[in-house]
C-alpha cells in the first residue's frame, strides 16, 4: 500500500482541509493508500517515510520523493488537476 | 425574566463547550444546507476535540504548573505562566461565548467589508476566526460585556482584512502565490510591524547587506523543529531546576515522568486540535462554497492561514533559531517582569515570522532581529493578559490542573493586537468604543492608501506604454 503525506506548516491547519479531500478523492476513484499528515518542520531533518508528498507549503530541499502542490485544494480553483497529478504518481 | 436567562446562561456554562458546540454546529450546518448526518458528524467530533484538548491541558496544567512553581522557589526564576500555546487558545476561544457565534459574525463582517470596498480579501480560512473570537472572550471577560466582546472581534476581525491586504503585495510576490493574502490574526499585525523595522534596518551601517543562508541553519538547529524531542528537553532541563536531587531516586523519577509529560504534550496538542479542525471543516467548506457564489466574477485576494507560507527556508531557518532565543529572552526578561515560560507556541513561531520574512525580502538576519524585538515586547504583553486569558479558559469549562495553573500563549498572548484590546478593556465601555474607533479609522485609511498607490501605479504603467 502506498502512503500519501500531506504537509503544511502546523500539519493540522490546511494539511486536514487536504488530508480529507484526498482520501475522499483516492476512496472514490479506487485507489488504496495510507493518508496521513505532517507539519513541514518534521521534513527538515529528511527522514520522510512515504510514497508521495501532496503539500501546500515549499518543503525542503533535502526531500527526494516527489511532491505535489496542492494549495488549490483550500482555494477550490483547479482541484481537478491536482488530483489527476496525484493519481498518476499512485498508479 | 433576569431570572430565567441567568438560569438558563449557567446550565449552558455547566454542559460545556463539548456538548455546546456540537449542537450549534449540527444547526448551522443544517443552516448552510448539509445533510442532517454530515453536520452531526461534524458537530460530535468538535466536541470529541474539546475533551482531547481538555485532557491534555490537565496533564500539562498537573505536570508543568507545579515544576515551574518549584523551579521559581529554587532558583529565583519567575516563569510560572504556562505557555498553553496556539491549539489550546483556539480551543478556549472557540469555547467561549463569543467563539459560539464567531463563524456566522465573521462572514458576516466580512461581506459587509467586501460590499463596502474596505477590504479585497476574502478570507475563506473561517478556522483562523478564533483569532477575533478570543479578543471578544478577552474583552467581554474584562468589561462583564457580551455585546463589548462582540464588537471587539468584530472591529479585530476588519482590522486584520485590513492588514492581509496591507502586506498582501508583498506576500503575493515574496511567497508566489499570485490573489492570495493572509488575513491570519498571528502573523499580519507582526508583519505590518516588520515595515517600518525594515526602514530602520536599511539605515543601520553593516546591517545593511548583513544575511545568511537558509541551508545551513536548517541542517544545524533541525533539532528545534521536532516538537517531541523539544518537549523532551525542556522538560528535562525544567525537571533538574525543579527536582534538584535532595531526594536522589524520587526526583529522577520526577524528572523523567515530566519530562516524557511534556513531550507528550507538546506532540498531542496539536493532533487534538486537528480533530477539531476535522469537525469544523465540512462547515468551513460549506460556507467558503456559500460566499464565493455570493461574489461570482469578482476578482479579490484569497485569505488564507499563513501555513501555506511556513515552509518557505528562510521561514523555517529563522523560526528554528528563534528557538532557543525566545528561550533565552524568556529569562533574561524574568527580572524585568515577564513570568511567561516559553513551551508549547515554539513550534509556533514559524507563523509569528512568516509575513516578517516576506516584508524583509527573506533577509534571515533581519527576520531574526525583528523577530526577537517583537517576541521580547510581547512576553511582557502574554505576562500581562495571562490571569484574563486563565479566567477565560475556565469559564469555556478546561480543567487547568490543582490550583488551576495559570496559563498564557506566545501566538495570540504575546500579539499587539491582543495588547491593544487588553488595554481597551480595562478601560470599559469607553476604552472599547475609542478603540474601535481607531481600528475602523485605520481600516478606512488603509482602503484609501492602497486605492491612491493601485491609481498611481496604473498611471505609471499608462505612461510606460505610452512612452
């Protein structure tokens, strides 16, 4: 099962508005993953276990794995294509 | 008459927000057009929030109040204000009379605003209210005034529209983020004050072109940022200055036990919050939908919590060596009169910063300066409001632990904002109405200064394609 992490900066404020679209997004389209959050201090030190970052903050450097904007996802403009950005790094 | 609403005014006070909120968010819900189940479900898990937040609180207020008191006795040091931080005053202000309305007042003001053209932001980021509604518990504690409380965060929540759109040019370009604002009651009044710091810091001989890089400091105090492993330290170090070993094996033991319990809360916290956030957001999405088609075709600064900012380097470089600086100022400022202990908000002080950085163009060195100037003025204001902010969390029902503790945060504590209204409150009635007086001047002066500057930039461009 892949993990799905969503940042923001206190990984409670925006990362939940995202957290639960995301979920309802990968639940309705199929596709198993663990959802979870983080706050984006956590990444600076680079121990990051997970598949795809989906972020709506800059996440540091040192971070390998892909990363997915997602502040589109709290604004409401232009969800669709994060969500097709996401899928196509689950597939 | 008198009667039956005071009557009826305690036993809401005795059911308590966990059971409060959880109806008034089912009916507005249900106001906002979701389904009978959705609004339920958002309200039940608010009030499971309430009771997360409470327990933790208990074990901080147990754990922490009583070592900081020893730690006083000990060694002469005065912090025995526990900084509960940012998700425990949310909490508290959504708890308190006035958080119980904030959501429909909040869109209300701002609707009224955007109508008028005295803000251009649409702040869709209904969570960050509690902001104004803790200014309105705060006044309507100290003046015994619910409709003072009520105007107090009302005047609060336009005032910091007002500074979302202020700093909204420099946010746009410094962060990227083209139509967005931070109307966030945390981090626009500070970086509001980084303007005329930033002036004074272009005239200081070798501050000039002083900075550093982000890379760096990140690699270096990436400790900072780990609030579990903080909590840890801290507890350790308020732990050995507390217990200081008259009784060997006891005291290591409460060393320990305090030191884990402070980790714990510092990592808990937040998480209990984020049930809350859970529970809130169905609503907040219901609404942001509601108004945004309330406005179709306009063209207005989104307003957003200034999270999306904090991931910026020179943002969390600077907030990671603020750290152990807020620490210090902490107790360096003792003697002068600030007893605030610094605990839960240092993993907040990225929001303090987050506007600062972008008015200072990320200069990491002036971030840090203005920073700490700001942070060490407000230790002396959180000192200030702590046993108003403690009357306040009692009456919204948190239990604070044996002799109730007594509690202040660094992010809504140590704000000017929160000053200013502290001061208009212990004025009465009519240091509340001067002070709204002046806040609404300051609104209507700003829509006429951004207006003026949008004029003559159009002008200049006219010009420019002109010539």
């Amino acid at each position: 099962m892949k993990r799905v992490l969503i940042i923001c900066g206190t990984g409670i404020a925006t990362s939940t508005v995202v957290a639960i679209k995301v979920k309802d997004h990968l639940a309705a389209v199929g596709i198993p993953a663990v959802v979870e959050q983080g706050k984006v201090m956590d990444l600076v030190r680079g121990e990051v276990n997970a598949d795809l970052i989906v972020a709506t903050t800059d996440v540091p450097e040192s971070v390998t794995i892909p990363v997915v904007r997602a502040l589109a996802l709290i604004t409401g403009f232009g969800e669709e294509s994060v969500f097709e950005e996401i899928d196509s790094h689950l597939a | 008459m008198q009667g039956i609403l005071e009557a009826i005014s305690s036993y809401i006070t005795t059911l308590g927000p966990s059971v409060v909120l959880p109806i008034l968010i089912t009916l507005f819900g249900l106001a906002l057009g979701l389904k009978f189940g959705k609004a339920f479900r958002a309200g039940l898990t608010i009030g499971i929030g309430f009771i997360g937040i409470n327990l933790v609180l208990g074990l901080l207020g147990g754990q922490v109040g009583p070592a900081a008191q020893a730690m006083a006795t000990n060694f002469g040091v005065q912090l025995s204000i526990v900084d509960v931080g940012w998700p425990s005053s949310a909490a508290i202000a959504f708890g308190s009379t006035i958080g119980a309305i904030i959501i429909p007042l909040g869109l209300l003001v701002n609707v009224i605003l955007l109508l008028t053209g005295l803000t251009r932001t649409l702040d869709i980021d209904l969570w960050n209210y509690w902001h104004s509604a803790l200014i309105g518990a705060l006044v309507g504690a100290l003046t015994g005034n619910f409709w003072l409380g009520i105007l107090s965060a009302a005047v609060h929540l336009a005032v910091i529209l007002s500074m979302g759109d202020i700093t909204a040019p420099v946010v746009q370009k410094y962060f990227k983020l083209p139509d967005i604002s931070f109307p966030h009651g945390t981090s626009a009044p500070y970086g509001l004050l980084a303007f005329p710091l930033n002036w004074l810091f272009d005239r200081i001989p070798g501050l000039k072109n002083w900075d550093a890089t982000p890379e760096g400091i990140q690699k270096r105090f990436g400790i900072f940022g780990e609030s579990l492993m903080m909590g840890l330290i801290l507890g350790l170090v308020i732990g050995v200055m507390a217990f200081p070993f008259q009784n060997p094996a006891e005291d290591i033991a409460k060393i320990l036990i305090l030191a884990v319990s402070l980790a714990a809360a510092m990592f808990l916290l937040p998480r209990m919050v984020g049930i809350l956030m859970e529970g809130l957001m169905p609503i907040s999405e219901a609404a942001r939908v509601f108004v945004q088609k309330k406005f179709p075709g306009r063209k207005f600064y989104i307003g957003l919590d200034s999270a999306v900012a904090v991931g910026q380097p020179s943002v969390i470089a600077t907030s990671l060596i603020m750290v152990p600086i807020t620490l210090v100022l902490a107790i360096v400022l003792a003697p002068l009169g600030n007893q605030v202990l610094p605990l839960v908000d240092l993993a907040t002080l990225p929001f303090i910063v987050a506007v600062m950085v972008a008015v200072f163009r990320g200069n990491i060195v002036r971030s840090i300066i203005g920073g700490s100037i700001l942070v060490a003025l407000g230790l002396f204001i959180a000192t200030w409001i702590a046993p108003a902010f403690t009357k306040i969390a009692v009456d919204s029902g948190f239990q604070l632990g044996e002799g109730q503790t007594v509690i202040s945060s660094l992010v809504d504590g140590a704000n000017p904002m929160t000053g200013l209204f502290m001061a208009a409150g212990n004025g009465g009635t009519i240091g509340v109405i001067v002070a709204s007086v002046v806040c609404l001047a300051f609104v209507v002066t700003t829509k006429i200064m951004l207006d003026r500057r949008d004029k003559k930039q159009e002008a200049a461009a006219e010009t420019a394609t002109q010539a």
